[in-house]
C-alpha cells in the first residue's frame, strides 16, 4: 500500500473518486483540479427544473474532472423550460439537463392527486405532452438533453388496491418516454431507479424542500451527475470499443493449468461456478450489444481453447471473442497487440484482471487503459459487471453497432485467406469488394453519426457530429453525406465510410472523410474518388478542395490526400489544404472494387 | 469544542472566497456570493461535515459566521451530551 501521496492533484483526484466525501471537500478538490485541466477540454450545460437544483452544478463539474474535462454548468429560470432552451441556445451552452419535479408540476400534486377531479389530470398530461413534444422538437442544436423521468416523493400505503399517485405517475412517464423516443440527442436518465438505490429518505431532503423548493440530496445529484457523465461517455471523452478479459479467475474459477478443465469452477448449480456463469452471461449480454470481448492470459492457449470449446458449463464460445492473446507476455504487450489487430485505440478498451499485479502494471505502462479488478468477494461480482454494463452501454447502442464481433471475425477470415495469394492484388481480386455509396441516406443517420464520433485513425479532420447535425446537412441544399458500405465474399462490414462535403461556389469542398479501420487497406480508400469528382462535376464544380487537420491519432492519413492524387495548396504543421481542379484530376482506377452509387 | 478551522473551510469552500476572508465579521452581507441559494448549500455542507442536523427553525437565520458557529456549537453540544 501507498500512504503517500505524490502531489496535491492526486491528493484531491483521489477525494473525489472516494465515495461518500462531503460536499466541501469535494468543492475544495475541484478548485485545486480543475485550473489543471486542459484548456481545450471543456463543455457547458443549462440546468432546467421547476425546483432548485442548482447543487447538480458542483457534481457534474466532479463528473466533469473525473472524465477529464471541464464542465460549466448555469442554472435556467424557475419552471420554464423552454424559455431556458432558448436563452441556453442563444447563449452556445452544449448541452441540457431537465429535471421535471413531479409532486411540484402543482403544488403538492401527489397530495392533491385524489382531489382533482380526472379531467383536469388529463389537462394536465395534455399540456406536459405538448410542452414536452415542443421542447424536444426544438432541441436540435444541442449535443446531448439529458431528461430525469419523473419520480414520487412519497410513499403509498399498501391498501392493496393500485395507488392512484402511481397510477398518473407512470401515464405521465410513458407519455415523457413517448415524447422522448423519436429525438436522438435526448436521453432519459432513470429518476425513479436512483431513489431506489439511495432509498427515499437518503434521496430527498424534506426540510430543503417545504422551505425553499431544493427537494434533493448531495448523495442523488451525485448519483443524477454520474448518469449525466455516463449517458454523454464522460461527457464525450471516451468511447469504449473492447472489453479484454483475463481468464483464470475472471471468466472461470480456478487455475485451468493446474486445476485442469474439469477442476475449473464455471457452471449454474454451483458455488463459485455459478457466480462466474452469471458474469459470463452478462459479458454476453455486452457482446450482443456490440461490444468486442477479447481475451488476455497467461495460459497455454490449448487449455483455454479446450475449455472455451468443449466445457459444458461455458456461456462464452470461440465464436463471441474478437482475438484472444493467450500466452506468456506480459499483459501490456498483449494489450497494445489487441489494439493494433483491432484497429482501434488503446484508449478504447477495457481490461479485466483479479490479479492486482496485473491490474497495476497495466495500469502503469498503459494509463489510458481502464482497469477494473475482480473483487476479492465473489458475492461482490456482479457490482463490477453493472459498472462494465454502465460504462459500454449507458451512452446509448446503434443497431449496426451490434453485430461487431462478426464483423471483426469476417475481416480475420479474410486475412487468413491473404497468405494463399502470389500477390496482393490477385488476394483483393479474390474478395470480391464492393462499395455502395449512397448520398443523404437518412436512415443511417445515427450509424453516420456514431461513426464520425468513434473514428479516430483514418479520419482526415476529425469533425465530430451529432445525429442533428448529419441530419441537417442531408436536407440542406448544396451539403452532401456520402456514405459508404463495403462488402466482400465474407459478409458485409456495414456502414464504414463517410465523407461530408459542401458546395461552395464553384468547389467542392470535403469538410470530413473518415473511414473505420476495418476496412483499410484494400483501396476502399481511393475507389470512391471518382464518385466524388462525379459528384462534383455533376454540380458545376471545377475543383476539389480538402485538408488535414492533424489529431493525436491521425497521422496516418497525413499524407493520404497526397496519395489520392490531389495538389498541395497550403502547407502548415498541423494542417493541411489540398485544392485540386477538376479537369487535372486522373483519379487512380481500384480495379479489383466494383463501386456502385 | 468546535474545530474553527474546519468551520471556516467548509464556508470558503461553499462561498467560493480565500479562507483568510472568513472570521469574525463574516456575513451574508459581506459576501457576495452568499444568497439564499448558497445558504441552502452551506447549510447542508457544515451538516454533512459535522455530522449534525441543523433544527429547521435556525437553518434559514444562522447568516453570519459568529451565528453559524453557536447553533453548530449547541448542535455538537447536544450530540456530546
């Protein structure tokens, strides 16, 4: 154990990950912390309630340094949310949090539920509806309206007969979900599901409340400013790709290489087997959403094959795990090895270990890894797999999203295909590629969107976009969303392409091209050109322009506008203007693509 | 007996100002952070930080540094006793 503490960042950056630090001290860490944040890492919220909760403020700026941003948050009027929607739009906030009250949409409303007479309740339903419908309609311009669902303050008295209090509560939740459903950029954060963990009386501070409308609690806007960060993946900070699992008392337990496959604890009917089958159902349950799992060792890679496809009581087969390293490296080596074949950043994955040396030296050489370990407590097990569900899923699962690991499995299968070629273009001949490119395909807007948000490598200016944003350029005049869906004889990869450009005057000008890296390699990149100087011509342009904005993981594509044929204009460290005309262009032929737009 | 210090850390910490600024003569009139939103703020932190439970009736009076420190004085009082 280490009692000292190296300077006082770390001092305050470990009282706020404590749990249960006050309310003070935590004030106290964030003015120390914060001044050492990046300058360019920040982001700001509007807070919207019809009851004081202007407290939320100091736990998401915790929120905010924990993920490693700087968050502003300024509270809205009383009760007026869509007067705070437009004075925070007008005022460039990101962002929105909009807490309705229930037992204050009237005054004492869960009091005055049994008197009101049931029309005037569904007055009421009616009037929310609209204003609801009308503040998600208008929310467009912001990154992320993140809604608390409405929850009671207080309790029922069992009279075994449904609660009418309950009974308008959850028709007005359903209606808040109903309203919620079509927006892309709201988010509902489940109010009722953190009374219930705190339990009542911990969430809501009654005195607060009767005297001055403040109902709740340091311990629930904690809580509420967790979901926030969750919700938005830290406040747009991270987005987690992989879960890298260890094996001998992680996925099973026991040693396979001493205990041998039939001495390892995995299975339903037992103690501890059941306790691993369980997480194994909820590593599952993540892969099916489009988590990639993988598996880092140290094991004879036959023990753990033998048990991965032969023991009865696995849940996990050969067939859910993207790349497995199993062998007797060291586990950071592994790690970046899985990064690479994945094509993805180690900032993307997850790792799991019960080992705490393990778990250290990963920590130490690759800090940007998350590192959970196994708790010593197997009872305490399944606290560790809700925190992996919250940290991969809370920001939301696009449907293309979820059939990942087949997907990365196809692109293995192609490359073990690659060594049976004399030459590599006699290999991508063999694939059979194609690339459909569509043009504002408004159906993949959330796809286009994710994509912009998660590509990091080949991404030329890393212009990240909401699903609003991608939307608006789809029905403006003169913008275009290309996207691309490549296919080989192995099965689809799916929406991985985007380019957005814009027509401005006679030039087309291409704000963003990024591809995800599965598809690298086999000229994809270049055998859109020519729809691109189609799309050009067709619109009266005489030139292409494009640049490259260097990023901290894109200097890959430094030159691959260089490559693609296209002139330098500018020249500048980090940034990069190409500006081709059209009538000089002789874009290169992929003759092994078959492109179809 | 009331740990001074502590008390004028938790008010810096809430109010926003140098710890140096809170004594004697401190009050929701010489702070101009310190509104009745801050105060509900401040209330809750200085019972958190105590582990007492400041009675309704003083929560919304206790407006100055000197008037903080005898209710929180008589509270820990009656949590000793």
């Amino acid at each position: 154990m280490n009692d000292t503490v190296a300077n006082p960042g770390d001092a305050a950056r470990a009282l706020l990950s404590t749990p249960g630090t006050t309310l003070a001290r935590t004030l106290g860490a964030l003015k120390t912390l914060e001044p050492l944040l990046p300058a360019e890492r920040q982001t700001s919220l509007g807070l919207s309630s019809n009851v004081n909760i202007d407290l939320l403020a100091t736990y998401l700026r915790k929120q905010g340094v924990l993920a490693g941003t700087r968050v502003t948050a300024c509270t809205g009027s009383h009760d007026d949310v869509l007067g705070d929607l437009a004075r925070f739009t007008a005022a460039g906030l990101q962002s929105m949090v909009y807490l309705p009250f229930f037992d204050n949409l009237l005054p004492a409303f869960e009091q005055q539920i049994v008197h009101l007479p049931p029309e005037q309740i569904d007055d009421l339903e009616q009037s929310l509806r609209q204003r609801w419908h009308l503040l998600f309609s208008q929310a467009g311009a912001l990154r992320y309206l993140l809604v608390g669902t409405l929850h009671r303050l207080g309790t029922a008295v069992d009279t075994g007969v449904p609660d009418p209090v309950q009974a308008v509560l959850d028709r007005f939740n359903a209606a808040l979900r109903e309203e919620a459903a079509p927006h892309r950029s709201v988010r509902l954060i489940d109010t009722e599901a953190i009374v219930r963990q705190l339990g009542l009386r911990s969430a809501v501070d009654l005195r607060f409340y009767l005297r001055s409308t403040t109902p709740y609690t340091a311990a629930f806007l904690d809580e509420l400013a967790q979901r926030v960060a969750q919700a938005t993946r830290g406040f747009d900070t991270h987005y987690y790709k992989a879960l890298v699992l260890d094996c001998d008392n992680t996925l099973w337990g026991g040693i396979v290489g001493e205990d041998g496959p039939d001495g390892i604890a995995i299975d339903p009917h037992s103690y501890p087997g059941r306790v691993f089958w369980r997480a194994q159902l909820d590593f599952l349950a993540l892969e099916r959403q489009g988590v990639l799992l993988c598996l880092c060792s140290k094991n004879n890679a036959a023990d753990v094959d033998e048990v991965l496809v032969h023991h009865p009581g696995m849940v996990l087969r050969p067939q859910h795990i993207a790349t497995a390293r199993v062998n007797w490296d060291d586990k950071a080596s592994n790690l970046r090895a899985i990064a690479q074949q994945l094509n993805i950043g180690l900032d993307s994955l997850v790792f799991v270990d019960d080992s705490a040396f393990e778990c250290e030296s990963v920590r130490s050489a690759l800090p940007m890894v998350q590192v959970l370990q196994v708790p010593a407590q197997p009872s305490d097990y399944a606290q560790l797999t809700h925190t992996l569900k919250s940290m991969f899923l809370a920001g939301g699962v696009s449907a293309e999203s979820r059939d990942k690991t087949a997907q990365y499995r196809q692109r293995d299968a192609a490359e073990q295909a690659r060594s049976q070629f004399a030459s590599h273009e006699d290999y991508l001949a063999s694939l059979q590629l194609s690339v459909a490119i569509a043009c504002n395909d408004e159906a993949n807007v959330d796809r286009i969107s994710e994509l912009t948000q998660k590509s990091n490598q080949f991404n030329l200016t890393t212009l990240r976009q909401s699903p609003a944003d991608i939307l608006q350029r789809m029905r403006q005049a003169d913008r275009w969303v290309l996207s691309l869906t490549v296919a080989d004889r192995f099965g689809s990869a799916g929406l991985t392409g985007v380019v957005l450009a814009r027509k401005l005057e006679q030039t087309l000008v291409i704000d963003a091209l990024l591809m995800s890296c599965r598809v690298i390699g086999r000229g994809v990149e270049f055998a859109l050109w020519p729809a691109l100087v189609d799309l050009a011509a067709a619109q009266g342009c005489h030139a292409i322009e494009a640049r490259y904005i260097a990023s901290r993981k894109n200097a890959q594509v430094a030159d691959f506008y260089d490559r693609a044929g296209l002139a330098l204009h500018n020249d500048q460290p980090d940034h990069k203007v190409y500006r081709q005309l059209l009538a000089d262009f002789q874009p290169k032929t992929i003759a092994w693509i078959q492109v179809t737009t | 007996m009331i740990n001074e210090q502590a008390l004028k850390d938790v008010m810096a910490a809430v109010l926003e100002v140098e710890v140096d600024l809170i004594s004697e003569a401190t009050s929701m009139d010489t702070v101009e952070a310190w509104d009745s939103i801050k105060h509900l703020t401040l209330v809750l932190a200085i019972e958190e930080e105590f582990g007492v439970s400041i009675p309704d009736e003083d929560a919304a009076d206790i407006t100055s540094y000197t008037l903080i420190r005898l209710v929180l004085d008589e509270q820990l009082k009656r949590r000793a006793a």
